[in-house]
C-alpha cells in the first residue's frame, strides 16, 4: 500500500472545501476550474493532477460520503436499528456543511439519485417479502417506499438546520420504518 503525500492530501481537502463553499454560493454550472483554483488557493494544474474537470471532482466528492456511509452501515449489522440509524445521523451532522449543500444545490441532482441508490441497496437487507405484512407486496416498490422516505426525512432534518438531535432522528425514522415496513 502506497502512502499518498500529506501536500497531496491537504490539496485535496482545500479543493473540495472550495468546491463545496463554491456549491453554496452559485449554480454548479457556473463554477469554473478557476474559481475553485482560487479559492483553494492552489493552481489549476493541481486540481488537474487530481480530477479530470468539476464533474469528476463532484463525483468522487459524493463517492467518498456514500463509501463512507456504506462503511458505517457494514459497521453497525451487529447493533441495535436505532443505535445504527443514529450513527447515520450523526455522520449527517458531522458532515451538515456537504449534506446541506448536495441537498439546496440546484447543481447536485445526481447527488440525490447516488444517495437514493445506496439506500435501496443498503435496505435490501432489511425487506421480506415473503412472511408478515409485507407479504406478496412487491420487493422494489418497498425499496422506493423506504429509501425515499429516509431520503425526504435527511432533506427536511438538514433544510431545517437540524431540529432535533440524530438520536431522536434514529428513534422516529427506526419506529415508523420498521412498525410501516
């Protein structure tokens, strides 16, 4: 395993906080490689070293949390659903300034559908089919069902600024989906 460069690292990290700021503060479409060079405060050819253009930049940008996110997910299997369901809140919040940005930006739709994508394949697990109320019903559409409704509960939590602590998050979202589902 090869050891990145602690320069290349700190360059990544100022690209992507400038990125995001930048995110916040106009359309996507019009942020160019050169704003994000100069907030950074590192030269293009450096952003270029790191990312093909700020398509890719925004893909590996929403790639890492959703890795991250999956990582926590295989992380809790083995705890209780609230006490998971809050680990995934607190990684929102721990996260609020990316998670707000991806979720008010008119530029990150494909944010959602990557968000929405990792939450039907990490539900997966979680549906049957075949025994209880869910019986007979069909897997997909409880899968949309569940994966939109956390996404919708994600986007109102983070919109408002956070209302509630992620352990009262985990225990509605943990009650409602489990007792409807």
């Amino acid at each position: 395993m090869s050891k990145v460069d602690r320069r290349i690292l700190k360059s990544r990290e100022a690209i992507k906080k400038a990125f995001i700021a930048l995110m916040s503060e106009q359309s996507f479409d019009n942020i160019t490689i050169q704003d994000i060079s100069n907030r950074a405060n590192v030269g293009r050819g450096t952003i270029y070293s790191n990312y093909i253009d700020k398509f890719d930049l925004l893909d590996k940008l929403i790639g890492e949390h959703i890795n991250e996110m999956r990582e926590l997910y295989e992380s809790t299997s083995d705890m209780d659903e609230i006490d998971a369901k809050e680990l995934w809140f607190d990684y929102i919040k721990s996260n609020y300034v990316f998670f707000s940005t991806m979720l008010e930006s008119k530029g990150a739709p494909y944010f959602r559908n990557q968000f929405l994508e990792f939450l039907v394949e990490e539900f997966k697990d979680e549906v049957d089919i075949n025994t209880g109320k869910n019986q007979g019903l069909n897997e997909e559409v409880i899968l949309q069902i569940m994966a939109t409704s956390y996404y919708g509960v994600v986007e109102w939590w983070v919109k408002n600024e956070m209302p509630y602590p992620p352990y009262v998050m985990a225990e509605h979202v943990g009650v409602l989906l489990e007792g409807n589902l």
